[in-house]
C-alpha cells in the first residue's frame, strides 16, 4: 500500500528554497507587527490563503494612521498581476515574471551578497536602490518576501536577505508534510496507475481528475486502474471516473482536528448531526486497517490521548473542545542556521507572452467553486463574479486590439482554452494572468461550467508560470460579469476615496466642503438620548478581502441570485467594497471603501416613502419596514449611495437561483433575521438583531450596553479590524475617536445627509526618495 | 391665437342640424367601415396583450423589466410620466381656452379631453404596475386601519397620488358634463330603442332647460377656472418625483414648470395626430379645418421653443453652478451610454418643430401628423432619458450601471398605446367626437359676427 | 318646477327666442323657462332668471375639503403616528399644503356636482316637455320658449308672440 498526496496549491518551491538556505525544511513565518518596511517579491501576504487572517491583523496593526501615535509600514511590492499585498502597497511595480532572477540578485548585491550585479533598466535601478536603501536604514524591522512561484533558488535568496536585515520572522519546522515518512508524490501514482502497478485506488477528498496539472494525464490512468473508489463531498470529475463514489461528511458534520499555520492544534467539534448518510475518512480508513466501525469523535479521541496521563485526559479533552484550541501546541520556534547564498537559477526568458495561474480569490483550486456565495462575491479588484478571465494590462490589451469580453485562445504547451479578455491596473506589459478553480464539469448546480480550467494549461515545471503562452483573438464575445464596472477616479471625484500621504493625513488641514459631516440646513436636530450608534470605517486597513461581505450575507440571509442577475446590474449585497483606481505619486493606485448603509440622519430615503416603510429609530437606525414596502423602490432610486437591495424576483422567496431553495440552504438561515419577499426593499441594518440582542442582554441585568458588547457581522470578520462600530454618545467608543481623527470624513458630506457610516481617509506611507524623482 | 378666435373657423354656409349630423351621423346611421373594424381588432389584440403582459407582470414581479439596483425606476415610470402628459392637453384645450374665450376649441376639446380621459387613466395603471408590490397600492390612502400607520405624507408619490387621482376625477367629470347636452342630442337623434335608453340615462335627462343651460355654464365654467391650476399642479408634482430628491440631473428647481409645459408640448402634439385621425376617419373636414390645425401648430410651436429654453436653462444653471456631479451629469448627458438617444430627443422636440414657423407647414395636415408623431417620440425619450441618465450616472461610479429594457419593457409600453388606440376606437363609435352643442354656440357666435 | 300645464312656442333661430323671452318677461308671467341646443349669450336675463350660487357652494366645499385634508396630515403626522423621517420636521407644512391643494379641488367639483343636481333636479329622466311634438328638436335646431303661468293660454301666448312667427305653440302636461 502506497501513499501520495496532491494539493494544487502547494509550497513546494518556498520548502526547497528553505532547504537550499538553511539545509533543512522550514517555514518563514513573517512578523508584519514587529515590521517597519517590507518588500515582496512576488509574495501575497496579504491575499486569500491560510497566512491571510494572520498576516492581515499584524500588518493592520502596524498601518495605524492616528494623530496621536501613527505606526505605519511601507510596504513595496514587486509582482506580474496586482494581488491584494500590491493592492495595498505603497509602491508597486508590476514586473514580468522572468525578471524577478535578475531584480533579486541585484537587490542581493545592494545588500552585500558576492554576487555580479545584472544589468537592469535605469528606472528598475533606481527604485531598486531606493527599496534596499529604506531596507538598510531599517535593519531588524526591514522584511523581505519572495512569492511562491518564484524559483527555489529566489527564496533561498530572500532567506539570506533577511538574514543580512535581521528580519522579524521566525521559523519554524514545517507543520506538513511530516519530515519523514511522508506520502508520495501525485506523479509517482500516476507512472505506477500507467503500468498498472496500482490496481486498487482510494481517493480521499481530492479531485486529481480536475486540478492535477494536464501534462500529468491522471484523468487518463486512471480509467487504467482496475478499481478506483472516490471518497468526496461531491460526485466531482474525480468521482466521475471512479467505479464507486462515496459521499463525506462536511467537516462541520463530524469530529476532526486541524493545525493552523504555526502548529497550533486545534478540535473540530460537529456544529450539527449529519444532514445525508455519510461516512466520515476515518471510519473509511478504519475499515481498511480492520476498524470496522471507528467513528470520526473516537478517532479524534484515540489520537490525542496517545500523548497524555489517562487520568487527566477527560479534563484536558473537553476543556480543549470548550475552547477550540489546544493549548500551547504551537510548533517550537527555531534558531534558524546562517542561510547560504545560493547558485543563481538560469536566467528565464523574459520575452513573450508569460501566462500567470494564480488561485482565484473564491473558488481557490476549484474545490470551492459549488460555494454560491462565493460564486457571487466579487473578485478583489477585479470585481467578476461567476467566473474567471484573461486579465491583462490595458496597454497589453490595446496592444493586441483586444477589448473588455473578446474571447481569445490562450495556449501552451499544445493545448489551448477560451477565457474572456479582461484588462486590468497593475499587470505587467507581456503577461495574461488566469485564476484557478474555473472550468469544472462536476461541480454541482453552482459551479459547473463557470469560466476557463486554467489547469488544462498547466505542467508539473511551470505551475506558476507558462512561459511562451500563445494568445489568439477568436472574434467572438463573452463579456466577464463585473459587479461594479467604473473603478477610475479623476479629478474632483477622488474626494470619493481620498488618498493621501501619511503626513498629510495626520495634519489637521481642515475639511473640504465634499466631506463635511454637518453642513449648514434648514431642519431641525432629533435627539438621540439613549444610544446613537455609529460606525468608521478606515480605508488604509481594508485590505479588500470580502470577508465582511459575506459574513453579511451568511447572517442576513442575503441571496444569491446568479449571474444573470448580476450582469443585468441586480445584487442583493448589503455591503459591497468599491473599488476604485486612481493615479498617486506616478501610478495608479487602487483603494478599497466597505460601502454598507450610511444610516444617515437626514436619510433622503425617508421622506420619499409614501408608506413609512423607511424610517428612523430612536438610535439612529435607518430602519426598512420589510412588511410595510410596496416597493417604490423610491427610497433607492433617492439614495446617493445606492446601498438599497431589491428583491426584483423572490430571491429567497419562491424564486430562487437554481438549488438555492433547497430545503437544506434554507435551513441555513439565520433565524434572528426575516427572509424577505419579491417586491421589497432590503439594505444593511447595522445587524439589529445583534443589537436587539445586546439590549436585551443589558436590560435583563439593568444596565447600558457596554463600549464593544455590540459587534457587527462585516466587524467580527474584517481581518484587519478596520471596521468599529459603537455608540456616538458615548466619548470614548471606537467612532467617537475615530470620528475625532483629522483625516475622518463623511462620503458625500456636502449632500447633508449627515451619514452615521463614516470613513477614515486612505493613507499610503511613500517613500520620499521615490515620490519626488517618480520612480 | 387671438387671431383665430375672432377669424370665423366654419364655413358660412353651415346650418346647426347641419352640423349636429355631420357630427352625429358617424355615430348613429352610417356603419362601422372596413377601416374601423381592421383599427379595432387589431387594438383589441393589442388590449389583450396589455392584459398578458400585466398578467406575467403579476406572475413573476417587477424583475421581467429591465431595471436594476442602480435604475430602480425604468420604463414604467417614462410610460407614467409620457402619458401623464398627454392627458394634459386635454384638460387644457378645454379649460385654458374655454377661459381665454378661444371658441375654436370646440371642433377639437371633446376628442381632446377623451383623450385626456384615456392617456390619464393608463398612466394612472403605471406607477401601481411598477411596484414591488402592487396589490398593496392603497396604503397610500389614508384611511383608518388596523395598522395603525397613514400614508407618510413628506413622499412625493404621496402628492402624485393626490394628484393624479384628482385629475383622472375631475377629468371624467368635467369631460361627462361637457357631454350631457350632446347625450341629450343622441338620445333624441336615436333611432333604435337601446341607444335611445342609453343615451337617455346618461345625459340624465338633460333638456336644454335654461336654468340648466345657466347652471351648467357656471359649473362648466368653474371647473375650467379649477382646471388649469389642477393641470399645472399634476403635472408639477409629477416634477416633484424628480425635483424633491437629492440626484443629479433631478434636483433643479425648473423641474415643475418645466414639466407642465413638456406635458402640453406632447399632449397638443397628441391632440394633432388624433385630429388628423378623427378627421379623417370620421369625415369631419368642415368641423376640424385647416385654421385649428394653424392654431394648435402655433401651441406647439411655442411649446417647443419653451422646452428648448428648458434644456437650454438646464444646461447653463449646471455650467454655472460648478458642481462636481451636476457637472458629470452634464458630460454624461453628450457623451455618456445615453448620449445618441439625447441627440434624438434634442431633435425631436426642438429642432422638428420649428419647420411650424411657416404658416404653410402649420396648415399642412401632412406635415402636422408627422411633426406630431416626431414630437411624441421625442417627448417619450426625453422622460426616460431624465431617469436613465440620472440613475446610471449616480454619485459613485461603483454603482453606475446602463439599463438595458428587456421585451415585456417594450411590449407594455406597446400595448398600452394600443390600449389607448383601443379605447378611441370605442369612444368614436359610442359617443360624439365633437362638442355639438359647443359647436353650434360658435356658429351662432360666427353669424352674429357676419351679421 | 311647475309640475302642471306648460305651454311650448318653437323658434327657429336664437333671436326671435331672445325676443319672445323678454316679451314673456316684460309682460310679468312666472314660470318662464326656455328649451335650447346651445347656451345662448342672454338668455337668462332674458327670461328674468335669478343668479346661481354653484360657484359659492364650491368654494364653501373646496375650502372645507382642503382644510380637512391638512387637519388630516398634521393629526396623523404629528399627533397620531409620528416618526422621524428623514429628520424632516413633524409638520412638514409647506408640503402638506400640495395634498390641500389637491383636496380644495377635488372638493370643490364635486360639491358643484352635487350642486348641480341639486339646483336643476337632474337626473330626470321623464318630464312633461319630452311629450311635446317635435321637442326631439330642442337639443338640435329647434329654440322653444316654456311659460308655465296657470295665467297663461295658447291664445295669450300667441298673441303676446305676434310678428315673431313661432314655429308652433303647443300646451303639454
């Protein structure tokens, strides 16, 4: 019996990089609260994956633009297609992937490694210079971050940078694979399945069939292999192939452990008995190892008893579950050796066209591509929904007389796909950039047929980068479905999202007229005597992953409504982040605004009703009436935010969006929050429920909500805490600080709508040595 | 105008029950042709299909339109606003002339306010189609209820609601009354026994008494007084929707005026196209002459000239007032998704119309039926530009969206003129076209002049 | 209304009528009325009608109406169901006074309607003139003259109508 494993996004060239330094497997995990300047290369601290809600807390923590002390990292960023860490970049250049080799080694030798400085363009050079410079002066809070696609060799090169700037990074031995004993490569089944040394197969929740890379042809031995048995949450292309398909459990479903990025432990418990007839992996393997009814809660048991006295086990075991974690379980952190300096990699080509897989933001490696909320939520930056698409630069584009939805032929490697142009900010000149997890055939109701399989383009020696791609115009149309379609801003409208220097912002300037909170008018002040609350949001920490979007929509019963919808310009988001691109110090710069309801105390969407179902409450709350609205759609139509959703179809209600009125979606709702009917008027209610909930709470022990007690859903889950909601009478909440800071100001301010969501301006922190030449 | 008045509008020779048959005789002795009957299937399909669509409408909810989360307001809300103010001439011709003693009104206000009657009634079906929830429309009234809520009064469409009722009221009343005397001529025309009992009940057993003679005058003339402010004020709110809100392109403080005088701009223009064809159809060349053609060509001619200014008003105060988004509604107008069909409109409504400063073009019936035609088109892209152009381009660009109208869009817009067609089908075979009895209080008026 | 005998003198045109009203008139008998197609500038004073008050009755209902529908606005907005909308004042006046408007109209019609009906008894679907031979032509061409005046016989209104060349004289009910 063999083992292999397959994970399509995998560290396989981060592992190598590591032991080309250091000798031996080890992960570098970066120390963004203790950073001051930090440099990637290629790398997406910031972007979807395991490091995101890690990295985000700690790089937030050190991006605090207040007046009182200001922390705040530069951050530079050097990769081919804009990620969220270059979104949120001080400096970004977008580089060809082939160029990395030579930009690595010549920052090498800026910072001392024995190495000859490859010729660079002048202008690379001088940002070049001006990076190791601020690395230098910051020795010891300076980091620098090389992106898995790079090559081994370029890791192990950032390795030895930091150790020459004392980087705030600790290492630690990698939490998987074990270093001995560890499974088999997916290459290796596949030769033993094509001479048919594997007669029996068990594939456990993997699905090679769809995301091994095509030059592996698995789907192919594996028809050779006599008995083949898939073992999955759904019947995907893998299941398709196989004799027997049986079905999981969800991991919510049934009792497992995990361990997080460092090591920390932690024990799933089951949030609900099994929905269907479903046996979990362990009793799978159970049977094979003569188990014949080891359940999934024993198994779990039986491995972390291993290590402990049997007299305190029962203790230790449900205070661990109780908490959710155990305790101290992190992997030791190691004294890393002295990392080597490298052998240079072969120079790669940095002509043609290189073709960048990178994993989609929702559907991942695919496996997430049946999830339609995550089929809905709009791309970072790119803002598609329901699909993926060639993106590209849009001098590229024009370059190739290629326009917004042109389908093109992208090959390589003697096969070829059709994927949607895309143009896009901050995609380096000769690169197509296409996301993975798209093209699935067996997905399920929601994610079968969405977008172009990237993996059909993919080879086990260039799973990042297809150098020499082919791209064909097809002369036929296909346009991405794009939530939000204007993302430029010039001139007077950059008041919208105003990005300014650090030191700009932090100096009290006075506010422009755009953005007052209170302009002069004719009606009179409501008091607001008990609880006003308020909400700021600070658009330097929105790093624009979409996790407040759908924390909304899993507690607000949001619906989905598919992609026809959406392209016809409906979406039922009751919180969306605009996304808007604007030129700063010599580049377009994007910036991401969390726009939810602004509650405003003058709602022009009020007075409008003709039957109060938009109105007012004693706290500040502009509240809808859902069984009041005869849809008008007035209130919306009146709002200069345009936050307001309308159930043009019953959504949730009758007429719903392929399986999304299966009894077990709906079962999912949340049973705090009314699930809304064709013909009405919904929008973001600051999670009332969350509030009713709180007061009710306080009431029953007479006293007032406490600062911090009423959380909202799209708060909880920002990563980088860069939402605060509270009480405005209150002095010392979060908003009212925050509402005090002197790059504070109200969107839309001058309309008098006096809105109660406010916003912290964007703060970049450039470097001045760039700023002023222009890089 | 004053011209007209005093210029005799008949021909000499007329008698009165010369022209009580001309008038009558279409109704009552001579059948129905081919052509009517053709005119009146084909509305009747059209009827139906209004009825379809109004049912699919019910079935599957306001999503069949084009609309969407930026332009919540589409096609509906243009059909409400375009018919709305072609039920405005109506009113007008009879009230505002009646007034100014412009008696030439009488060959054209009786078609004119049935009309008014038809095209205020199916935009009063508009904005309750285009809600979410239409069933639940008379929550805008205010009546005592186990909810204990009224109607929220600050709301624009609480005014329309006002309004409009108002006038679909006052408009059947002020139309039945102006009728009462002709009811009294058919019935007494009538030759069989049905119409004779018909027409009898309605005209309610009018006599050409003079006392009701004297008390219908001043009540006739009463609601005229009544009707013009009624007219200025529906149309005005209808201003209101837009004006009373925060949105570029909406917020000015033209929009009511500017709107009533849209209103009769389309609504005299309507008022051509149903003269020509009622005219024509009924052979009533010696009622409707080519001097009302002038007369109603000068109307507008004016009302042409004063939207021009409109736009031209609209155009300078946004220049003038600097505001960055009143700004970029102003470029998007000329250059935006919308921008050729604002072209169109542009034409429409004040450059064809100027082709009626030639008094030959005026007189010309051809050329009144087309530059009637044009100018409706143009008046209807002008309403659905207001809310296109406003809606797609709203103060953030993240939430900027075109709306593209989907078939049901265009078939309701489609079958509700056919609905109108339908309905005047019916109203020239039922009732006579033309005010006789004013008809005949003018040709008295035209001999006594000639002495 | 005079319920008993009325005497009809048929004229061609409008003016021999206006002269035989203002004879009747002059010669003092009561119960003049006229039946005609069209108003006829005159023919009230003619026949010595007095004024009509409709218009005073609209005005007495349109002011009540209207200042009924504002009552109605501020009990409900204010006093009944307040709510803060839009932080709008609760009497929100200068747009309360649109749906006045509106009331002031709607009312005043309708009160003239009812006027209307109320002054001249209608709907009356039979009366005594409808008998009369050749009244189909008073709502055509035909201008008839009615006295009612129990005074009055066809041979006095003949003679009182001398050089104006009736038509006919008739006596029905």
């Amino acid at each position: 019996m063999a083992w292999h494993a397959h994970a399509p996004i995998g560290e396989e060239n981060a592992r190598r990089g590591a032991a080309l330094a250091f000798g031996r497997a080890l992960d570098l995990l970066p120390r963004f609260d203790r950073a001051e300047v930090v440099l990637c290369l290629d790398a997406d601290p910031l972007g979807p994956g395991p490091d995101q809600i890690r990295n985000g807390r700690a790089f937030a923590a050190q991006r605090q633009a207040r007046a009182g002390a200001a922390r705040f990292l530069r951050l530079y960023v050097l990769e081919p297609v804009m990620s969220l860490t270059g979104a949120n970049a001080d400096h970004h250049r977008p580089v060809h992937p082939g160029e990395f080799r030579d930009i690595a080694a010549w920052l090498a030798a800026e910072l001392g490694a024995p190495l000859p400085r490859p010729d660079l363009p002048e202008e690379r050079v001088r940002f070049l210079r001006a990076v190791a410079a601020d690395l230098l002066a910051h020795r010891g809070t300076a980091l620098v971050l090389a992106g898995e696609a790079l090559a081994p060799e370029l890791h192990a090169l950032a390795h030895w940078m930091n150790a020459r700037l004392a980087a705030p990074a600790e290492a630690i031995a990698p939490v998987w694979p074990p270093e001995q004993g560890g499974p088999a490569s997916l290459a290796d089944l596949v030769a033993a399945m094509r001479t048919g040394q594997a007669d029996t197969l068990l594939i456990l929740g993997a699905n090679p069939a769809y995301d091994a890379p095509a030059d592996l042809g698995f789907a192919e031995a594996l028809r050779q292999v006599p008995f083949a048995l898939h073992h999955g949450l759904h019947p995907d292309e893998t299941a398709a192939l196989c004799a027997w398909h049986l079905p999981a459990p969800h991991p919510l479903e049934d009792w497992g452990d995990l361990r997080s990025r460092d090591g920390t432990a932690a024990i799933i418990q089951p949030l609900i008995r099994p929905l269907y007839a479903t046996r979990s992996s362990a009793a799978l393997l159970g049977l094979l190892v003569g188990q014949l009814d080891l359940a999934g809660h024993d198994a779990v048991r039986e491995t972390w008893r291993a290590s402990r006295a049997p007299a305190e086990f029962e203790t230790w075991w449900r205070r661990t579950v109780h908490d959710g974690v155990v305790p101290d379980s992190a992997t030791p952190r190691l004294d890393p050796p002295e990392p080597r300096l490298p052998e240079l990699p072969p120079a790669t080509p940095s002509g043609g066209l290189a073709l960048v897989l990178r994993p989609d933001a929702s559907a991942w490696d695919g496996s997430f591509a049946n999830n339609a909320w995550l089929q809905e939520c709009p791309r970072p930056l790119t803002r598609q929904v329901w699909g993926n698409a060639a993106l590209m630069g849009p001098e590229e584009a024009a370059r190739r007389g290629l326009r917004q939805g042109d389908l093109v032929r992208l090959e390589a490697g003697g096969r070829s796909i059709e994927a949607p142009v895309l143009p896009q900010e901050g995609i380096a000149p000769g690169v197509v950039v296409l996301s993975l997890g798209y093209g699935r055939e067996r997905a399920g109701a929601i994610g079968s047929g969405l977008g172009a399989n990237a993996y059909a383009l993919r080879r086990t020696d260039a799973l990042w980068t297809v150098a020499d791609a082919g791209l064909a115009k097809l002369g036929r149309r296909a346009p991405p479905v794009l939530a939000q379609e204007h993302q430029k801003l010039e001139g007077e409208a950059r008041e919208l999202l105003p990005l300014v220097p650090l030191g700009e912002a932090l100096h009290d300037a006075g506010t422009s007229p755009a953005h007052e909170l209170d302009p002069p008018g004719f009606y009179p002040d409501f008091p607001y005597e008990g609880y006003a609350w308020a909400m700021v949001i600070d658009t330097s920490l929105c790093i624009g992953c979409n996790a407040c979007v759908l924390a909304c929509q899993s507690e607000n019963n949001i619906p989905v409504v598919g992609p026809e919808e959406v392209e016809r310009g409906r979406d039922m988001h009751w919180l969306r982040i605009d996304t808007y691109v604007q030129e700063a110090g010599g580049e377009m710069r994007p910036g991401f605004q969390p726009v939810p309801c602004m509650h405003c105390e003058k709602a022009p969407c009020e007075p409008v009703c003709p039957v109060a179902a938009s109105v007012h409450d004693h706290e500040g709350l502009n509240v809808q009436v859902y069984n009041r609205c005869i849809g008008t759609r007035f209130c919306q139509s009146n709002c200069p935010y345009k936050v307001r959703r309308f159930n043009f179809f019953g959504y949730a209600d009758g007429q719903e969006y392929r399986n999304q009125g299966a009894p077990v979606i709906a079962a999912q709702r949340n049973p705090e929050v009314t699930v809304r009917a064709r013909g009405v008027m919904e929008k973001c209610t600051y999670c009332v429920q969350r509030i009713s909930a709180a007061r009710r709470t306080a009431e029953k022990e007479k006293r007032s909500i406490a600062e911090g007690e009423v959380v909202t859903a799209c708060q909880a889950a920002c990563p980088t805490q860069a939402i605060r909601f509270g009480d405005l009478n209150k002095p010392g909440s979060e908003p009212s600080r925050l509402r005090r800071e002197p790059h504070h100001y109200a969107l839309l301010g001058h309309l008098g709508t006096r809105p109660r969501t406010t916003y912290l301006k964007r703060v970049r922190n450039p470097n001045p040595a760039l700023e002023e030449g222009g890089g | 105008m004053s011209a007209t008045a005093d210029k005799p509008t008949l021909p000499p020779e007329a008698s009165y029950a010369g022209m009580i048959g001309r008038v009558a005789d279409p109704v009552l002795e001579r059948r129905p042709g081919r052509r009517w009957w053709i005119g009146f299937g084909a509305t009747l399909l059209l009827t139906l299909g209004f009825a379809v669509c109004l049912a699919w409408l019910f079935i599957e909810g306001v999503g069949i339109w084009g609309i969407n989360t930026p332009v919540v307001w589409g096609f509906a809300i243009a059909n409400f606003v375009w018919w709305l103010g072609i039920g405005h001439a109506g009113t007008l011709i009879s009230a505002l002339l009646l007034i100014t003693r412009q008696n030439w009104r009488a060959s054209i206000n009786r078609f004119a306010e049935a009309m008014t009657l038809f095209a205020a009634t199916i935009a009063g079906l508009f904005p309750i189609m285009h809600l979410g929830r239409p069933y639940r429309f008379y929550w805008l009234v205010p009546y005592p209820n186990t909810m204990e809520v009224w109607p929220q009064w600050r709301s624009a469409l609480v005014w329309d609601f006002a309004a409009i009722s108002t006038y679909i009221i006052f408009s059947i009343l002020f139309w039945y009354w102006g009728l009462i005397p002709d009811l009294a001529t058919m019935r007494d025309r009538a030759r069989g026994r049905i119409a004779r009992y018909a027409y009898g009940a309605f005209s309610l057993g009018w006599r050409g008494s003079a006392r009701h003679w004297q008390r219908h005058d001043a009540l006739y003339r009463a609601m005229a007084g009544l009707a013009v402010p009624l007219v200025v004020s529906v149309h005005s709110v209808v201003g209101m929707d837009f004006a009373a809100s925060l949105m570029p392109g909406w917020q000015e403080t033209i929009f009511p005026p500017y709107f009533v005088v849209g209103a009769m701009f389309s609504g005299f223009a309507m008022v051509v196209t149903l003269a020509v064809l009622v005219r024509r159809g009924l052979g009533l060349q010696a009622v409707i002459t080519e001097r009302h053609f002038d007369g109603m060509g000068k109307i507008v001619l004016a009302g042409s000239v004063a939207m021009g200014i409109s736009y031209l008003t609209e155009w300078f105060t946004t220049w003038y007032g600097g505001d960055r988004i009143e700004y970029e509604h102003l470029a998007y107008l000329f250059t935006g998704d919308y921008a050729p069909l604002y072209y169109v409109m542009l034409f429409c409504n004040v450059l064809v119309p100027q082709i009626l400063w030639l008094g030959r073009m005026r007189r010309n019936i051809a050329v009144a039926f087309v530059v009637s035609i044009v100018i409706n088109i143009g008046m209807w892209l002008e309403r659905i530009l207001i809310i296109w152009n406003t809606l797609s381009h709203t103060h953030l660009p993240s939430m900027r969206h075109v709306f593209y109208p989907t078939f049901w869009d265009w078939a309701t817009l489609g079958c509700s003129i056919g609905l109108f067609a339908f309905l005047f089908f019916c109203f020239v075979r039922l009732v006579p076209s033309v005010a006789m009895h004013d008809l005949n209080k003018r040709l008295h008026q035209e001999k006594e002049a000639r002495g | 209304m005079s319920e008993g005998r009325v005497l009809l003198a048929e004229f061609r045109d409008p003016e021999t009528l206006l002269d035989a009203a203002r004879r009747a008139r002059d010669a003092g008998w009561q119960g003049l009325d006229a039946h005609v197609p069209f108003a006829i500038e005159g023919l009230t004073e003619a026949l010595g009608l007095g004024p009509t008050r409709i218009r005073l009755a609209m005005l007495i209902g349109g002011v009540l109406s209207g200042a009924f529908v504002y009552w109605l606005q501020w009990y409900s907005a204010v006093l009944d169901y307040p709510v803060n909308s839009g932080g709008r004042p609760l009497n929100s006046w200068p747009v309360f006074l649109i749906p006045t408007f509106e009331a002031t109209v709607l009312g005043a019609t309708l009160t003239g309607i009812v006027a209307f009906l109320i002054s001249t008894g209608l709907p009356r679907l039979h009366h005594p003139a409808f008998a009369a031979q050749g009244f189909d032509r008073a709502s055509q061409d035909r201008f008839f003259l009615a006295v009612a005046d129990p005074e009055v016989d066809a041979v006095r209104l003949a003679a009182a109508l001398d050089g104006l060349g009736p038509l006919s004289i008739r006596e029905v009910g």
